[in-house]
C-alpha cells in the first residue's frame, strides 16, 4: 500500500470515527433530553412553579449543549448544586441570640398551616435551651385557640398570656409582653390568628400587632416567621409576597414536610424575595421541628 493510500484509508477511518462519535452524542442527547423532560415533569410537581423549572432546565439544557454533563447523575448533581446555590444565597438567621433584652418571635400564616403547634415546638426548643419562654395567643376570634395553646403551654411548663374572646389582639400582645418583661423572660412567642394574604384589615392587624411589640422591646419583633404548608403549592410564594410587602419576613417554616417531597416553592421564595427556610416541621410531635437543612431538604425534594 503506498502512501496515498494509506492516507486516504487514514482518513476513511477518521470520517468512520467521527461519525461513531457524531451516532453516540446524538444517544447521548436523546437521552439527556428525555432525562430533562422527566425532570420538568419533578420539578413542575414538587411545586416549583414553571418560571423556575424553567430557568433550571434552561441552564441544564446548555450545560448539556456545552458537553458539561453526559448522564443522568450529572444532571442531578447540577441541579442539586443549582438549588443549593439559591439557598445559600439566603442563609437564616432565626433562632433566639442573646440581644441583650428579651427576644420576640412573631409568628404569621393563613389558616390551617399550624402555627399554634410550631409556637409550641419553638417554645420546646428554646427552653430545651435553658431559656425562660412566655407564650402569647393573640387569636382571640377562633374558637378553641387559646385553649390550644393553653394545654401545649401546661405540658410545657411554660408561661402564657391570652385575651377574653373577641379582645383587640393588639391588646393581647401588649399584655404579654409586659408580663415577659415583669417576669424576666428571654423568649416571648406570639401566636397570632390566621388569616387570608387577601384580607386587608386583618393585615393591618398584624401590623398593629407589630408596632406594639417594636414599642415594648427595641428592635421587636427579632424574628417574624411565616409558616406554610408544604403541601399546598404555589400558593406559598404569593402568601410569603403579601406577608412581606407588609411586614417584612426573616424567614419561612415549612410545615406538614414530613408528608410530601414538594416543597420547592420555599426555593422559589428565596430565589425572588430572598426569604430563608427556618424550619422544617416534619412530624406530628413536640420534637418535629428541625432547623432548615439544605441538603436534607434538596434529598427529601429530589427523591422522586
């Protein structure tokens, strides 16, 4: 075989590669693409929303355009790191610090989301801590309210200050941060009654709520938690939206978590508001209220 030869089968061989290659990334793609399909399918149902399942699977797109990623695991671990990144970007800062003076927590949500039980696991944990809590249950208009929250207090062997049915919860508030203070407390919960985003005048009652416990203690209320359902949706950004506007969130409680591996409107609310998850509520007892873990959260997310 002379030279010519030998460089035109050369060349043949090159062109049979190539093509080998050219037949194995279109698989590959093939492949990938039906990887992201699936995955829009996950991230649309664990409640992301479609502007962020979008942005996700756009950037997962080019990185696969890019030869960035060539098999599944990859495409999880991006997008692991993708939400990861959102999250950090929104580190917490809830959980009682020593201000010098006693520490509010106010807590904030529409019906049904389990405040009063989270107003009782916070009021666990901090005195799991060696603290001295006072419960305030400013929702005198729901029938059996206090009443909750009086048994969860008993149990606890912690303080509590309510209100007569019907009481301005403002009032209320005010009552129990003057016992806090009187009685040397380090930690004041305030449960407040739930209430629809849409409800101008309730809001404006969780405002005055606000401004009485900013003029009993400076710097009140520390922290002003949201709590919502895990399980209910996008729902959850336009509440933490009119809640914000409002009063200004330090961060969210995602409750009833144990129960689905939705929850991705929380990545959602720190991508546009750049609210934090606290806590994760993740079971029925006293105990089952964790601090917000992202890569608990983004395995419990992802694992469908």
């Amino acid at each position: 075989m002379d030279l010519a030869e030998t460089n035109r089968t050369q060349v043949t061989d090159i062109g049979r590669l190539r093509e080998k290659r050219s037949l194995w990334q279109k698989i590959v793609d093939v492949a990938l693409g039906a990887t992201l399909d699936g995955l829009e399918r996950v991230l649309l149902e664990a409640d992301f929303g479609v502007e962020l399942t979008e942005r996700f699977v756009a950037e997962l797109e080019q990185a696969v355009a890019r030869g960035r990623i060539r098999s599944e695991a990859e495409v999880r671990t991006l997008l692991e790191k993708r939400i990861r990144s959102v999250l950090s970007g929104t580190e917490c800062a809830s959980g009682w610090t020593d201000t010098g003076d006693m520490y509010v927590t106010l807590l904030l949500g529409v019906n049904g989301t389990g405040k009063t039980t989270t107003a009782a696991k916070l009021a666990y944990r901090s005195k799991a801590e060696g603290r001295s809590v006072l419960l305030a249950a400013t929702d005198t208009f729901r029938s059996g309210a206090q009443e909750q929250l009086r048994i969860w207090a008993t149990e606890l062997g912690v303080e509590i200050v309510g209100g007569r049915p019907g009481a301005d919860p403002a009032s209320v508030a005010y009552d129990a941060s003057e016992a806090a203070r009187s009685r040397g407390i380090d930690h004041l919960i305030v449960d407040t009654a739930g209430r629809l985003h849409t409800q101008s005048d309730l809001m404006d009652e969780l405002q005055k709520i606000d401004r009485v416990l900013g003029r009993q203690t400076s710097a009140a209320p520390h922290e002003r938690l949201l709590v919502v359902d895990a399980t209910s949706g996008q729902n959850v950004l336009q509440q933490a939206r009119d809640f914000d506007s409002r009063l200004g969130l330090t961060g969210l409680v995602l409750s009833k978590f144990d129960s689905t591996a939705r929850g991705g409107t929380a990545v959602a609310v720190a991508q546009e508001l750049g609210v934090p998850v606290c806590y994760l509520g993740v079971g029925e007892t006293i105990t089952d209220l964790i601090p917000f873990d992202a890569d608990r959260y983004v395995e419990k997310l992802l694992s469908s």
